[in-house]
C-alpha cells in the first residue's frame, strides 16, 4: 500500500506522535489512518486555520461540522491537497496518512489525489458519456485495455449503488442522469481509482430527501473497505452516518469524539450550543 | 390628500412619458445597423442579381454556370471571363494559410493564459496580444511586403529549398493575416475556456490528473463548441480581409495552391477595380457587385454557422 506514494525513505513516520490524542474508546481497535499536527491554513493573509490536530481512524466514517465558514471544507481539502490549486494560499504544520506526511517535497500529488478520492458538494460530471466518467481516472493512470476499463466501470458503478439504474445505458451523456444519480455517478468515478480514502464535501446538501437516503446507505455500506471522511452542515446525517464526529468553530477544532459521545454529553459549550440550535 | 395623489399621478406620467422617449431611441439607434445591413443586401441583390434601374444586373449578362465553373477571371481584357474561381481560391488560400497560423498558436496560447499562466504574467501577456489587434492593416501588408517575403521566405523557401518565391504572393499575405486574427482566436478561445465550470477542473484534480490531462481532456472538450465558433469567426475575418492581401499577395487572379505565386483574392479584386477606371454601369463594373455578394454570403454563412455551434454549447452550462 505505502510503495503507491512515491516517498523517500527519510520520511520520518508520524504514528508515534498520535499518543498525543486520548484514543476514544470505542475505536480503539481501529488504526490511525490520516493525522494532522498543528495545521494551519491561509487563504493569502487570512487565517482559516488554526493549530488544527486531528486523527482519523480507518474504515469509518469521521464527520466535520460546524456553522459556514468555520475551515471544515479548507480541512477536507487538506487531506488529498486540492488547496494547491488556488494561488495564494499557504499551509503550515503536518499533514500525514498511513505515517506518510504527504506535504514532503518528494510526495507525488496525482499518487496521492490516485488514493485519495474526493466527492464534492455540486455533481461535477464531465460532459462525456456515463462510462467515460467513470473510466477517466483509470485512464488518465494509463489502463488502455477495454475490457479491464469495463470491469473496473462496472464494479465502480455496482459499489455506488448506480450500475442497475445505468446498465443499458452507458454511452448516454452523464448530463442526462438526474441529481442524485450524477452524485452518485461522482461516488463510482472517485472510486474507480481504487483509492482507499473518500473525502465527501457536503455530498448530499443539494438533493432530494430520496437521494440523501440513497447517498447515505451507500456511505454505510462503503465504510466497510474506505475510509470516509464527510464534511455537512446536516447534525442528523452526522449522527445518522458516521462513527466520529468533529466539531470546527472559528478554524479552530473545538472537540473530536465519538458520534454518540459527541451529540449526547458534548464536552464544550460551543458545541453543545451548536447541537442543540443556538447558532449556525 | 386627494390634491397630493394627483400631483403623484401627474409626476409618474411624466417620468413614463421620459422612459418611452428614451426607449424609442434606444431602439432607432439599434435599428440603424439592422437597417443599414438591409440596404447593403438590397444594393448587392439589386446591382448582382435582378437589376432595378438602367443597367442589367451582373447575372442577366453572365450565367451562374459560368461564374462558378469557368476557371479564368479576366473581366479587364478584350476576351472577357468571370470564372470565380481563382478569386475563391486566392482568397481560400491565404484564409487557409493564415489558420494554420492563428489556430494552433492561438488555441495554445488561450490554454496557457487559461490555465496555466499566473495572473501576473496573464495582465502582461493578454494586453500585449490584444495590440496585435489594434495595429492598422495596411501595416501588416507593408511588414509581409518588406520582412516576411525578403527575409523569412526567401532564405527559407527560395535560397534553401529552391521553391520560385515571387515579390508578392499568398504565403506572405497568409502569415501577416494569420498574425492579425491571432489575437481574436486566443481571446475567444480563452473566453470559452474560462466559461468551462470549475467543479470540472477540480474532479479531474481530484481523480489525479495532471495540469496537461486537466486542460486537454477535460477542459478543451468541454469548450469544444465555444473554440470552434472561434475558429470560425477569424476564418471568416480572415476571408473579409482587404488591406494585407492587396498589398501582400499581388493582383494576380490565378487558380493556384501555389503559396509562393501572387494571387488574387475577391476584396483584392474589388479594392483593384474600385480604384481603376472601370465605366460604371459595364459589365466588370458590375462584377463588383457579384463578387461582394459572394464574399457577403461566405461571411454570413461562417458567422451563422459559429452562432449556432456556440448556442449549442451554451445549453449544457446553463
């Protein structure tokens, strides 16, 4: 798995310093998969993050809430580094995933972003046909062969829960599709580069209540071999689907628990001012 | 009270009665042009095709047959032919000439300041384009004259490759006009790269692409339409210029793809004719006519045509 990340064996592993967090107790079992130390990020000379130090453990599922504009969508972003692409920004402290601090001069983003898979809030199918959409990371990795392309379609597709509803129809445009069935669309794309980690930017806040539904069970259902981090402003689809739940205010990680920790007996004020209504 | 509500109905009218006035004039001042283009066609129909006044029309006296098949254009000699085709293919092959110049460089250069220049480089670059522009076209015609023929077309293709490059001819006219619709292609070009949703970079960045896999998988196909209504609209400039080719290219109607021979191209044509001495009312005076009326009609259609494709694209992103 680590060889994917073309890394220099000097890189220290960072495992070490997650005794740092109290582990919560339910999952325990689970390791460390993605840690931030100390991070900080700047849109020029804006802060909108501060000192941010979180640990994500493997195969759940790890909400980020907090009212608009409290850095969780900046947080999400750090993690497969889509930051990089806007100009004038700037990141300091520690960003690592399996030890591998992935902001090292030798880590090759497009391995990284390869394991790192992201669904972002508004579907952004490409203006190409269903199974294009889907075969265009595979390709772009250079997988020329059409009947391994069409495997790796049609198990993407059946993993996000779409292949029924497509099957007969795969070379439609993917702008034919409705919304929720482009998000999902999206989910089978992001997954046909067989990544391990699925960063999910509000995947669900533009659909249908019946979509949502089917978003959701499909995030239950992938948590068993990825794992997921969610960013929504939705508290009862956090505590609908995830296992941990991480509360930002100001850019600041206010606290991290587990999901039913978190939205029973909060430890903070802020958060439980936030859970139960007061603001955002 | 009741005074107060009638002096409120007379103010509103009257500011009704200015709001009217200005949107009749607003409107006469768009009427202009759509009525100045239905004169120019009344004008080319009438003078080309059915003749209102004394003299015939130019197509009463030569047939349609024999002005697109006959393969001379001599209107001016004592054996008199209107074949236009040399004219087209003049003018057909200096607009080819200078798209092979100005699509690639200027589809290029709108990805570069697209997507991967910074946007300080971007403030300098674009302006400098946009000069290309404004320079005045009978100064390309004299640069292709006294640059491009004497020193890059000569010791290239005549001293190194032994091709016969004459003092005027289509390639120098074909470069210079190339240059002239760079900046309209790489302008429109980046328009409707730019008009590409960002949601689609950042998938192609999430799913691992590279800057080169973003920009021409991804973002060139999904400006496709919006590139080719470019393409096309300074092909059809290209077809329409007048000054460079004059100068450049000679005045020789030849039915040529010879690029290094002097050619004549059918705004050539006119500027020549409209500057000699030619009687009005005879039948080379007339072929003026025939010839812009063509000329309208192939601009018309290309600018129609890159309408249509553009609406096209607009439909997916809205």
């Amino acid at each position: 798995m680590m060889s994917r990340l073309k890394v220099m064996p000097d890189n220290p592993p960072r495992r070490p310093q997650a005794e740092a967090l109290k582990p919560p107790p339910e999952t325990t079992a689970a390791p460390a998969k993605i840690e931030t130390r100390d991070l900080s990020f700047f849109y020029g000379e804006n802060q909108v993050l501060f000192d941010v130090s979180m640990t994500i453990r493997e195969r759940a599922v790890t909400a980020l809430i907090g009212p608009s504009g409290c850095g969780k969508s900046t947080f999400l972003r750090t993690i497969n580094r889509m930051n990089d692409i806007i100009e004038g920004t700037r990141l300091t402290g520690h960003v690592s995933l399996e030890g591998i601090d992935i902001y090292a001069k030798q880590v090759d983003v497009v391995a990284l972003r390869n394991r790192v898979g992201m669904v972002f809030q508004k579907s952004n199918p490409f203006p190409k046909s269903i199974f294009e959409n889907v075969a265009y990371g595979p390709k772009i990795a250079g997988e020329r062969k059409k009947k391994v392309l069409a495997e790796i379609v049609q198990r993407s597709l059946k993993r996000a829960a779409l292949w029924e509803e497509v099957k007969d129809r795969l070379n439609d445009s993917a702008l034919a599709l409705s919304g929720g069935q482009q998000q999902r669309l999206c989910i089978a794309r992001a997954l046909a580069t067989d990544p391990d980690v699925l960063l999910m930017d509000e995947p669900a806040s533009a659909l249908d209540p019946a979509s949502t539904a089917k978003i959701e069970d499909l995030i239950f259902e992938l948590k068993e071999n990825y794992t997921i981090v969610i960013v929504t402003h939705n508290m009862q689809q956090a505590s609908r689907i995830s296992d941990q739940t991480a509360f930002f205010y100001e850019g600041r990680l206010i606290e991290m628990e587990p999901t039913t920790a978190l939205f029973t007996k909060p430890r903070e004020q802020r958060t439980e001012d936030y859970i139960t209504g007061r603001f955002g | 009270m009741k005074g107060d509500s009638h002096l409120l109905l007379r103010r509103f009218s009257l500011s009704r009665a200015k709001e009217q006035a200005i949107q009749f004039s607003l409107f006469l001042c768009a009427l202009l042009s759509v009525v100045t283009t239905l004169g120019i066609i009344i004008v080319l129909v009438n003078e080309a095709v059915v003749a209102v006044g004394p003299n015939a029309a130019f197509f009463q006296e030569v047939s349609l047959k024999e002005f697109f098949t006959d393969t001379r254009w001599t209107p001016q000699f004592a054996d008199k032919h209107f074949g236009v085709l040399p004219l087209l293919a003049g003018t057909f092959l200096i607009a080819g000439i200078a798209a092979l110049i100005a699509l690639p460089i200027g589809l290029a250069s709108a990805i570069y300041l697209c997507e991967y220049a910074a946007p300080r480089t971007r403030d300098f670059v674009k302006p400098s384009l946009e000069i290309l522009a404004g320079v005045p076209t009978v100064v390309y015609g004299y640069f292709a004259l006294v640059f491009v023929t004497p020193y890059l077309l000569k010791p290239i293709f005549q001293d190194l490759l032994g091709f016969d490059v004459g003092v005027f001819n289509a390639a120098s006219a074909g470069i210079v006009v190339g240059v002239m619709i760079l900046p309209m292609v790489s302008s429109l070009s980046e328009d409707a790269l730019r008009a590409v949703p960002r949601g689609l970079r950042e998938a192609g960045y999430a799913l691992g692409s590279t800057k080169f896999d973003v920009s021409v998988k991804i973002v060139l196909p999904a400006a496709a339409s919006g590139i080719m209504a470019s393409f096309l609209l300074a092909i059809s400039r290209a077809v329409g210029e007048t000054m460079a080719v004059s100068i450049a290219a000679g005045m020789t109607p030849a039915l040529t793809m010879n690029p290094f021979r002097s050619v004549q191209t059918m705004t050539s044509y006119i500027v020549n004719v409209s500057l000699g001495d030619t009687p009005a009312g005879s039948v080379q005076y007339q072929s003026l006519y025939a010839i812009a009326l063509t000329l309208f009609c192939i601009t018309l259609a290309m600018n129609i045509l890159s309408q249509v494709v553009l609406s096209r694209y607009r439909e997916v992103y809205e």
